[in-house]
C-alpha cells in the first residue's frame, strides 16, 4: 500500500512543492485529499534529491498543510478501445458527451514510444482534403506532419473542421478515423466544433478530444498526448489511417511557459522555457508510418501566430520539426475569400512523392508549378500597377495581372461545404485557369501534356 504524506512546503500557482520521504520517479501520478475529503490528481514534473513538485490537473484551490499527498507509482494511463469512435472526450479523456465510460481493450502510457528511424516507412500516399490549394499546391501525404500558421480571427478552425468531414485516402479502400483536439477553446467554440461533427455525421468516424480555456493549464498539456495515444492505438493495433487535427498548438505553449514561470525557470527566448522546442518534437514526431504495420498518423497541428509573426518561437520551432506549411493571408480574409490559403508561403516538403501517375494525375506537378509561377508574378505586378496605373503595363502584364485575381477567385475560394475531388474538380480548374494565357507563357509544361490538357479558347 502507498503511504499517504503531509509534507507540501510550498504551493506557486498549479504546482505543490512537496518533501520527499522516499523515490520518486518523473511523471508518476499523484493523488491529492483534502481535509474536507475532496480527492484531486497530480502528475511528478520534477525530483530532485529533497523536493517533489507536483502538477494539480484541478487546480491547487483548497490545499493547505493538512491535505495529504498519495503517490501511486505509475504514468498517466488512456483507456482505450474501438468504441472510442463516435466520442466526445474532455482534455484528460473523461466522456462529456452523455454517454457511458469506455470500456477499455487496454490502457496506454500517454507519453508514447517514439518510432525507432530504422522502422519508418517513407510517406507516399496522397491525402484529399477536398480543398484545392491544399490538395493541389501543398499536398498533403499519409504520415506527414504539415502545420497550419493561422492568425488570430483568421477561419482556421473551419478549415479544421472541413479537413475533418472531407479528408479521405483516395483510390484505396481503407478505414480512415480522425481525432480531433482542441486546446484551450471558449465554451462557445466547443459547443461550434459538437455541433458540425454530430451534423455532418462526421462524428461516427472521430474521437473528439476539447480542453476548455477554463480548464487548467496543466490538462492542456496531456490533451494533445491523449489524442496521439489514441491515435497510436487505432493506426497500428487496429490498422486505420488517423488524421490528428491539434488546434490551437499556441495555447499549449501558453500552458508551457506558464508552468514554467511557476517553477521559477530560466526563460528563452519571449519568455517560453527553453525547452519547448524538444517538448514540441515530443508531439509531432508522433507522426509516421511503420513498415510492416497497416495503418498510419498523419499530423496537422494549427498555430495562431502572435501578431502574425512567422519568427514568433511558436511558428518558427514548428517549421523546423515538420515537413513544411500552409500559411493563412490575412489580406485574403479581407477580400472575403475562403478558405484565405496563401499558396506563395505555404509549402509542402513531401508532396512530390504523394503525386503523379497512378496517385493523382501526371499533370499535378507540372500545372501546380505553372501556376505558382504565373500568380508569383501576377501578384508581384500589383504593387506595380499601384504605382504607375494598369493603363501603363504591358499586355503581357495585364494578362498576368488578371490571372492573379482569377486564380485568388476561381481556385483558392471556395465554399464551406464544397468538396473538390482532385481530378474532376480541381485539376480542371487549374486547366482552365492556364488556358486563360498564351500557350507560350506555359514554359514549365511538357509539349505532351500541354496538347493533353490545354484547352484552346
């Protein structure tokens, strides 16, 4: 039986500082009993060879020096099992949906295995997320991690939310989950996010996962764990490919840096502990295919940029973990355009190999490049246009001028509910966007392809 203590020293914000009495080990969980015999939960952070601090998931209200401290020698555990489908879970994992507690196949350590590097597949299979400039220009492959830099009033949540409705491996039968984790959202944000996925039935195929902004700080720390544990559990003990939707990955480093200045850290860089970069590693490379294993976890964590700073610490330490970006344009948004997806920033490190013959089409690469680079230029002629008037430009330029507006209204808007399949509804808008210029302008598409899939006008 473990022994019960009454050594708490000190209490500074969410963490008891208690005198050790016997080994500890980090990460061990705690049980807290109040005089009044009110119980709470703790998680060890730190042991040193005198003191204990201990995380309070319900935060330290109440406490004194006669509470007594329990600690039970094991991790934070998620029961899991496939009835998990069609849930709406808390931030520690508890049902909230009305329903009956799951009845757990097993119960998991949501810290997770990393996957050894030997043992990763290389990603390859392409993802249709219904929205053209994802699926088009910034691809996304099964197993990737592919960040969405946001801002704040900026429609990344709706974007989460049709991702989740519409996201499918194309071309093979397989079963495809979806977990779902919000941090930190208002309690009308939640009420936003239980509403579309029972709506759309997109539910039956997700586990929901939503940490309040009222909830403690430390519980936003383990949400996203708790969802990748359970996304662990689905793609390789039960074969699914899992799409991991983490919003918002700022106020999770929120939490981070206020846990830090309650253990009275050395700040980093804007005041985030200096070890946020290893902890964010910790999360997205969760992420990955295992060879020989079915299934898959495809990450795609959203982040509001600070005043819509990309060398914010939060952005810029995402960039180097992930395989590349999707960047939200605030000047998009205000032209009313959605989804407000700004192409020219955005990147995808492994679209290349999700793409072409016998994946999408062996066009892709050829009219996404092309396009790219008449809109780069199009858009660069507007700042031009500004200052010495459209009359003054050349044709050519004109051309381009309106090809930029054209692509911005014909292949980046579209609506909320509209689901673009690759080949009859994107691929053909982009065809039809380049057939807008001269032949000749088309410098990055073979001869072949050009007589295939240009169409005179």
């Amino acid at each position: 039986m473990e022994k019960e203590y009454k050594t708490i020293t000190r209490i500074a914000g969410p963490l008891l500082f208690v005198r050790k009495t016997e080994p500890i080990g980090y990460a061990d969980l705690v049980k807290i009993m109040l005089p009044g015999g009110e119980t709470k939960t703790g998680q060890v952070l730190d042991t040193s060879e005198e003191i204990v601090v201990v995380q309070v998931f319900e935060g330290t209200s109440g406490i004194d020096r006669e509470t007594r401290v329990k600690f039970l020698g094991e991790n934070i555990k998620l029961p899991v099992s496939e009835e998990m489908l069609g849930r709406i879970l808390s931030g520690s994992g508890k049902p909230i949906d009305g329903g009956p507690e799951i009845i757990p196949e097993d119960k998991l350590d949501i810290t997770g295995a990393a996957i050894n590097p030997y043992a990763r597949a290389s990603p390859e299979d392409f993802i249709q997320t219904g929205i053209s400039t994802i699926d088009l220009m910034n691809t996304l492959v099964k197993g990737q991690k592919l960040p969405i830099f946001s801002g704040s009033g900026l429609p990344h949540n709706e974007i989460a939310l049709q991702i989740a409705r519409q996201a499918k491996v194309i071309g093979k039968e397989t079963s495809f989950a979806v977990i779902f984790a919000a941090m930190g959202i208002t309690n009308e944000e939640a009420q936003r996010f239980i509403n579309d996925f029972e709506q759309t039935g997109a539910l039956k195929r997700s586990v929901v996962f939503l940490n309040l902004a009222d909830d403690p700080a430390v519980e936003r720390l383990i949400t996203p764990r708790m969802a990748l544990t359970a996304a662990e559990y689905l793609a390789f003990e039960k074969g699914m490919h899992v799409l991991v939707i983490l919003t918002d990955m700022s106020n999770y480093c929120e939490s981070l840096r206020e846990i830090g200045a309650a253990r009275e850290e050395i700040p980093g860089r804007r005041g985030y502990p200096g070890y946020m970069y290893t902890d964010l590693a910790t999360i997205y490379e969760r992420a990955g295919l295992i060879k020989g294993r079915k299934g898959s976890i495809t990450q795609l964590p959203i982040l509001t940029r600070p005043s819509d700073d990309i060398t914010h610490p939060i952005p810029d330490l995402t960039g180097y973990i992930t395989e590349g970006q999707i960047v939200l344009s605030r000047e998009l948004h205000r032209k009313g355009i959605y989804p407000p997806i700004d192409v020219l920033p955005s990147l995808s490190r492994l679209m290349n190999l999700g793409i072409g013959a016998g994946k999408t089409r062996e066009d892709h690469k050829q009219a996404s490049d092309q396009l790219y680079a008449n809109y780069a230029e199009g858009r660069d002629l507007k700042g031009l246009a500004a200052i010495v008037g459209e009359e003054s430009l050349a044709e050519r330029d004109k051309k381009l001028l309106k090809f930029a507006a054209e692509f911005e209204d014909k292949l980046v808007r579209q609506g909320k509910n509209e689901n673009r399949d690759i080949q009859e509804g994107t691929l053909k808008t982009a065809w039809k966007l380049l057939s807008t210029l001269p032949e000749t302008e088309l410098t990055r598409i073979s001869p072949e392809t050009r007589k295939k899939y240009y169409v005179k006008v």
